[in-house]
C-alpha cells in the first residue's frame, strides 16, 4: 500500500503541473483583457471568412471590423509577448553569474560587432562614391571621344571642301559605329563670326550674323544627316550658347512608352471586363553630344556628333568596372531654371533601362550634370546603379602584379583578413575565458554569501564562510562571519530591551493606577485632571482627598528628574500624602510634617515641588500652601467684566532639602485662603505646562496660559482642558515633549452656593 501510494504521488507530479498551465492559459485567454482581445478577435475573423468566400469580395463595413479585429489581435500578442520576454528574462537572469556573463558578451562582443559595422558601412560608401567616380570617368571618357570625332571631321572637312563633307561624315560614322552605340553625325550650316578665337586663342561668344563676311570660303546651304538618328531629330543648327571653342557634354532625351495596366472588375459580372488599360510612361535615356566648328574666324558650318549611352556602353562600363547602370529620371529644382531632356523619336527605344541584367548586389544613385541644348540651362539626372565589390576590388587588384594565380592585392587582402581575423579570435577567446573565470569567481562568493544568509534565515548562526581569497569579497566573507557572530548577542539585547519595554509598559500601568480614577464627583464642583509623563514614566503626581463635611484636599506634586527613580518617589509620595491628610487640617502643617519625613529618606540629588490646597464648600474659601512649586492661576468670577486671571505664588522652598532641620522650610512656607464664588476657575499645574518648549527653545510662559485662561474660562472644564493641550501642540509643533506635564482643573459651579 505504501508503494502505491508512493507511485501515485510521482505520476500525479506531471499531471498536476500540466492541468496547473492550462488553468493558467485559460486564466490568461478569458480573464485578461488582452486575451480576451485575442479571442474576439480570432471569432470575428473566423465569422467574417465564411462571408468573404461566400461574396468573392469584402463589403467596406466587414473590412473594417476586420481590421479593427486584426489590430486587437495584434495589440494582444504583443502583451504576451512582453510577458513572456519578462517572464524569462526574471527566470534566465536570477542567477548573478548568466547576468555577469551576458555583461562580458555586451562589453566585448557588441562593440566589436559595431566597431565592424562601422567599417563595413565606411567601406560601403567608399565603394559607392568611387563607383559613381567610375561612371563619371566613363561619360568623361565618351566626351572625350565625341569632342574629337566632331572636331576631326570639321577639319577635314574645312581642307577638303563642302562637296566633300557628306563623304568625310560618312566614313567618319562608318569608322565609329562599330565601337561607339548610335553614332550618329550631322553637318549643319552657321553663321557666326569667331575672329577673335584666331587673333588671340581666345573662346568668345559669337558674333550676331551682320558681322560674317558674306563671301566666305565655305558655304553649306543644308544641313548633312549622316547615322541612324533614332533617337532624336538631329540638330538643324548649334544653339547661341554654345561659343567657338565647341561643345561636348550630356545630354537627356525622353520618349513616351505604352504600359498596359489591369482595370480588374466583379466577380459577379457576366459583362466581360477588359484585362488592360494602355497607360503612358516616361523613359528618359542619356547621350553624349559634341558640337566643333571648323578653324576659320567665320565657320560656314559646324558638325555635331552624338553617342548613346546605351546597352554597349553599358557592357562596356560592366566589363571594365564592375558598376551597371540600370535607370535614369531627371531631378527638377524649383528655385531655378529647369532643363529640359530633347524629345524623343517616335517609337525610339535605343537604350533599354533593364535590358542587361548584373549579379551586383548592391544598389546605389549617382547625380550626373547635364545640358539643355536649347537654352544650355544646367540638369541634374539620377542614375541608378547596380554594383558589386567583389568585382570592383578585382579590377583594382588586376593592376597589380601576380603573386602565383592571385594578384599582389588579393594575396594582399586575404592575408590580412586571415591575420585579423585570427588575432580577434584569440583576443575574444582569451577574453571570454578570463571574464568566465572572473564571474565564476565572483558568483562563487556571491553564492556563499546566499548560502550563508539563507542559514541564518533559519536561525542557524554557527554558519561561517570559507575566506579564500585576500580581496574585497573575502573582506565582504569576514565581515559576513563577523555579523553573524555577533548576531546572538544583539538578540540577547534585543531580549532584554524587550524584557525591559514591558516591565516599563507595566510600571507605567501601575503609575496611572496611583492616579485619581475618573474625575471628582463632589456637587459644586467640577474637576478634570491630566498627567502626560514624557517617558515610559514620570514624576508628576496629583491626587484628591476627600475629607469629609464638604471639604476636599487637592494635591499636584513634581519629583525632580525623570523616568524610574522619579516614578519610585511619586509612589512613596503618595501613601505619605494619605496618611498626612487624615491628621493635618491645614495645608501648612501638611507640608511641614511631608517636609520633614521625606528630607530623611529622599536622595540629596532629589527633592519636590508641591501645592496642596483644601477646599471647604461650606465656607467657600480655599486654603493652599505652596512648596516651591509653579504658581497657582486664580480667576475669580466676582461679577466684573472682564475677568481677570490672578497668578497666586505664595513664598515656599521645595521639600527634601536637608537644610537647618526644616527650620528655613518651616520659616518661609507661607498659607493663604482665599474665598470662592459660583464660577471661580482655579488651575494647578506642573513646569512641564509651562515650559513647554518649540523648536527655537521659546518657553509657552505662564503670561501665556494664563492669558489663555481668561479668555476662556467660561468653558466647561473638560473643553478648557482639550483648548489648552491644543494650544500647547500648536505652540511647540515639532519639537520633542522634555517634560511630565500634569494639570488640575477647578471650576465652582453654582450648586456650591446653594449648598453653602
């Protein structure tokens, strides 16, 4: 039986946790708003795919909850994803160790993984702009060519004579066409004078037609065509702009191709819809155009050469680079003039964008000038390129010499990547092995410390860790030993001080029982009493003694000093005080005889301060005498508006003084009566009421309480009790209370006259 049970305990493990996580995925799907999120929207979507199979199409008002569904969907799993990147990260990183561990991986793997990326980045860039400067290079290159061509033929041209012209441009196109794309030639007539070109060298602009000598040498009355020209009309004449010294530069033309485009239509529709809808595109192509005049200070003619940029220079530019000009637009700038590309042929197609393919991976743009032959206005192009390193870093290193079947860069190259690369290897791993040693150095101790805390959790103080090591944690392991070591003892402290709280919790209880219980009930008097000790403690003490015959005793003492030893003499105090009221009438012989008694007993360093008044209803008139104690405040209600209060301090030392016997004592104390009235107020007090001091170490002063007094002496006793503790709060804010404070409150109400 046992063993079954054991058994079903094991088995019932697994089970346990499975139905425990799919509780917690319920939980998670229905009872959080997230996953309600996620739920609602998966029903919405699946509710809305029937309706889209069923129509071919979504209405506009389904599509837009089938949005609003996707994004709750979407909002949903990314709560739980976040969850669930912080539910592994708490379970992955709790381990100091994977924390300092995945430390060193930030430190040194990721800068050196960006300090890479940048040099790749760089190296990018630089491969990009040079690839651009390679392209340049090359148009430059077509410039050249075009300037001579033109420039060649104006000159033989000039020697041979104008019935030669159309036989020179023919074989001049004859001789490039093979290796210049679309070499096309054109002979035009012009009438401009370029005297000071030959005077001084000179290229000024032309001079206007009424300056050319009309009986020049060479005359050409039409333009010659020579080439296919099928991309642009050829020029009928050289534009203003362009001065003697010639032209050759790039130039843009444009032609309009027919795209077709998909209309679409209904599914529901039995009309047939047609499949496209010709559209028109814009492809703008460059070309290369020269313009040279024959050496004569009034050129009759000029010839003007084009080349294409088209599929040939492009291999071309392939082949001895590696870039691949793919596509060309033009760039419009709104602060300034605009160029314009030449209009192309109808039907023109001589340099197709995308007609060569490239295995370059990269894609970068280049920003090329070009002219407006019209008006000679200043464009930009953007070309589009395709380029790859590899290809690029080849032609470079070719011109090089061999190092057996690789050139002197390549060689060059991979032996300082193997180099590199090695010596970062060895820096990584040496440095992964040192910061594993370290965090496992460091974790050890860590996990001592854990070891150790968690012994002492469980009240296991013997525990001490194993110092191996003379840095800061074997100092943070010594201290660990210290602190438990002298653990016990501030338990045994904390014991005792608990031990002493609650016989101070108790001595305190006992004080407050020595206290008068509850207020006096004597007709025509009302009595309320307070004492606040400011320690656990105090010295303060009053009391009341009924002494029959409607007389009543009132006694408010103070023990110097504070705390026990005050609180042991304020008990004595009181069985003294008992005995002495039922043998003495007067207060004065009272204190005579206590006098007497307690300077026998009372330590030197000690003594009290007392008043100890009678109050007789049946005379009305109160007997006091006064040991050395603060004054006793009077207001009398004598029918006189307004009232006043009287400070009463009749002469007396303090009792306990081992002075003369208690001669002096007995020659200084003074007795005084006064008479009472329905509405006397009468306040005894301690020092603590007023010498209660603020934070500046101002004292509430007895001109204040009694000022405080008289203005309300017309409350019952209990609210002038609770009005003068409110006032003294206010008054001394947050300053620390340093003193017992006692008070007696006495108000003679109406019924003593009645009594008397």
């Amino acid at each position: 039986m046992p063993r079954y049970r054991s058994r079903g305990s094991a088995a019932s493990g697994p089970l346990t946790a499975a139905v425990e996580r799919a509780a917690g995925v319920r939980h998670a799907l229905f009872h959080t708003l997230p996953g309600r999120a996620v739920v609602l929207g998966v029903l919405i979507k699946l509710a809305i795919a029937p309706v889209r199979l069923a129509l071919g199409v979504t209405p506009a008002f389904l599509a837009v909850v089938d949005t609003v569904a996707g994004v709750a969907i979407a909002a949903g799993l990314a709560w739980f994803v976040f969850r669930l990147l912080v539910l592994v990260k708490r379970r992955l990183l709790w381990r100091v160790r994977r924390k300092l561990i995945l430390s060193y991986i930030f430190i040194g793997f990721v800068p050196a993984i960006l300090i890479g990326a940048f040099f790749v980045l760089c190296g990018l860039l630089l491969f990009y702009n040079f690839s651009s400067y390679l392209v340049q290079t090359e148009l430059r290159g077509l410039e050249d060519q075009a300037r001579f061509l033109a420039a060649s033929t104006a000159l033989e041209i000039q020697r041979a004579g104008p019935r030669e012209a159309a036989g020179i441009a023919r074989r001049k196109q004859a001789n490039g066409a093979p290796e210049y794309e679309g070499l096309s030639i054109a002979v035009v007539p012009v009438e401009r004078s370029c005297a000071a070109r030959s005077s001084s060298g000179r290229s000024d602009p032309p001079s206007p037609p009424s300056a050319i000598n009309p009986n020049s040498k060479f005359q050409i009355s039409n333009s010659l065509v020579i080439g296919p020209w099928a991309h642009v009309n050829p020029p009928a004449a050289v534009p203003a702009w362009i001065g003697c010294e010639g032209f050759s530069g790039l130039l843009a033309y444009a032609h309009q191709v027919r795209v077709a485009e998909s209309r679409g239509g209904r599914a529901d529709d039995n009309r047939a819809a047609p499949a496209a809808a010709p559209r028109e595109d814009t492809h703008t192509h460059m070309l290369v155009r020269a313009a040279a005049f024959p050496d004569s200070p009034a050129p009759a003619f000029a010839v003007v050469v084009d080349l294409l940029v088209g599929d040939q220079s492009k291999q071309r530019l392939r082949r001895e680079t590696g870039v691949d000009l793919k596509s060309v637009s033009t760039v419009p700038f709104p602060d300034r003039p605009d160029a314009r590309p030449l209009p192309g042929r109808p039907g023109s197609d001589a340099a197709t964008p995308n007609s060569q393919s490239t295995t370059g991976p990269l894609s970068w743009v280049t920003l090329l000038m070009y002219r407006d032959w019209q008006t000679g206005v200043p464009g930009t192009l953007l070309v589009s390129t395709q380029l790859s390193i590899a290809e690029i870093y080849d032609r470079i290193a070719a011109a090089q010499g061999l190092i057996g079947n690789r050139s002197f860069g390549q060689a060059l190259l991979l032996a300082l990547l193997v180099i590199v690369g090695g010596l970062f290897l060895v820096i990584e791993a040496v440095a992964l092995i040192a910061g594993l040693a370290l965090a496992k150095s460091i974790t050890g101790s860590v996990h001592e410390l854990f070891t150790g805390t968690e012994r002492v959790r469980q009240g296991d103080f013997t525990h001490k860790i194993a110092v191996k090591a003379e840095d800061q944690l074997g100092e943070l392991a010594e201290s660990f030993n210290s602190m438990t070591a002298s653990i016990e003892d501030l338990l045994r402290q904390a014991a005792e001080k608990k031990r002493l709280e609650e016989e101070l919790r108790i001595a305190h209880e006992i004080q407050m029982s020595l206290l008068p219980q509850g207020p006096l009930l004597m007709p025509g008097l009302s009595v309320t009493a307070l004492c606040v000790p400011a320690r656990e403690v105090g010295g303060d003490y009053y009391d009341f003694f009924p002494l029959g015959d409607q007389r009543v005793g009132i006694l408010i003492a103070d023990v110097s000093g504070k705390g026990t030893s005050a609180a042991l003499y304020m008990a004595e105090l009181k069985g003294l005080m008992l005995s002495l009221s039922q043998i003495h009438r007067s207060p004065r012989e009272l204190l005579i005889a206590a006098n007497r008694i307690i300077a026998q007993h009372l330590d030197a360093r000690s003594f009290i301060t007392m008043i100890y008044a009678v109050l007789d209803l049946n005379r009305q008139t109160m007997t006091y005498a006064r040991a050395g104690h603060t004054p006793l405040i009077y207001v009398p209600a004598n029918g006189i508006d307004p009232r006043r209060a009287r400070i009463l301090a009749p002469d007396g030392l303090v009792l306990g003084l081992k002075i003369d016997g208690g001669e002096t004592f007995e020659r200084l104390l003074e007795e005084d009566t006064i008479p009472l009235h329905a509405g006397d107020l009468c306040l005894f007090f301690t020092d603590g009421i007023s010498e209660a001091m603020n934070t500046h170490d101002d004292c509430f002063g007895e001109s204040r309480l009694g000022q405080l007094v008289e203005n309300h002496a017309h409350l019952p006793s209990d609210e002038l009790r609770e009005r003068v503790l409110r006032e003294i709060a206010a008054f001394v804010g947050d300053a620390p209370q340093h003193d017992d404070m006692t008070m007696i409150l006495l108000k003679v109400d109406e019924v003593a006259a009645a009594v008397a």
